[in-house]
C-alpha cells in the first residue's frame, strides 16, 4: 500500500515528465520548422527582350525585374507563382499573358517569379512544395493560404488570350 507521500511523489514525478516531454516537443517542432524570408514582391515586371513566341530559341528567361529573388509572401495575402525557364516558348507565351494583367493586380497581389534554371534560396521550398516538373507552372494561393490553382501548361491556347488568367487572378481574395 502506498502511502500519502509516496502518492505525491509519483504524481509529481509525472507532472516533471509530462513538463519536459511538452518542452521537448515545442523543441523539436521549432527546430523543424521550416520558414521561407520574405522579401517585397516581385515588382517592375517586363517581357524580357527579344523573345520567341514560336519556338524555344530565346536564351533569356521571359520576365525581368526587381526582387526576382523574392520568396514566399507575408501571410495572409493573395500570391501568384510563375514557375519557367529560359529556351521555352510555352514559358514566354505565359509570361506574356501575366504580365498584360500584372499592372491591373500588382497593388493587389504578391508575385513570385521562379527561374527554374536559377532558383533563389528563398524559392527553394516554393518549388519543393507547388513545382511538379512541368513548365510553364502556375500555383494561385489565397490570402487565406488555400491554393486554389497549381497547373503546368498555358492557361489559353491562343496567344495573348489572357481571360483565363483573369478570372483565376480575379477570384484571389
């Protein structure tokens, strides 16, 4: 039979373990957590020169800018990542269509701009989690976090036809 002191031992033992089994789960949990630095958004977005629309002989990524680099953007605002490469007349058409539409959503929206080629540091996880090895790739993410888009391939079939894209960029909220 255990006794009244043998009782409070046990029972504070136990609340010493539960304490130091919670701090090393919030331990292990920080220290795999794994956050992206955000930077402005991509901004002063423009089609690159001397692009080929019709085959894949343009050596220069499509679209130029400031902080390119950017990664993902401050929670709770609406993000549009472009995933492309260079050499890619798929990838150049798509520019083309986000970027007739950048200057109507650019105070409304966070743009992230992924040269495949040369990825930033800060796009790693971004193309971890949304890049699924096909090009041209858009991923649409709410202000809320849900990704309401994520598709490689143009969003029209027709060149500077850009009602697709509107409608997707238009129901960001």
């Amino acid at each position: 039979m255990i006794n009244y002191f043998e009782q409070a031992s046990v029972t504070c033992r136990d609340k010493i373990v539960f304490v130091m089994l919670a701090c090393a789960l919030a331990l292990v949990a920080k220290l795999t957590m794994v956050t992206v630095p955000s930077a402005d958004a991509a901004s002063d977005l423009q089609l690159a020169p001397n692009l080929s629309f019709h085959d894949d002989s343009s050596p220069n990524f499509p679209i130029r800018g400031r902080d390119l680099s950017d990664g993902a953007g401050p929670g709770g605002e609406a993000t549009v990542i472009f995933f492309g490469t260079s050499n890619c007349w798929n990838t150049a058409r798509e520019a083309e269509r986000l970027l007739k539409l950048y200057s109507q959503f650019r105070h409304r929206l966070h743009f992230v701009i992924v040269d495949l080629r040369h990825v930033a540091a800060a796009q790693q996880q971004l193309v971890s989690r949304y890049y699924h090895g096909y090009i041209p790739t858009i991923t649409a993410i709410s202000s809320g976090g849900d990704v309401v888009y994520n598709r490689a391939g143009e969003t029209a079939t027709n060149r500077g036809d850009t009602s697709n894209l509107q409608r997707l960029l238009d129901s960001l909220r």
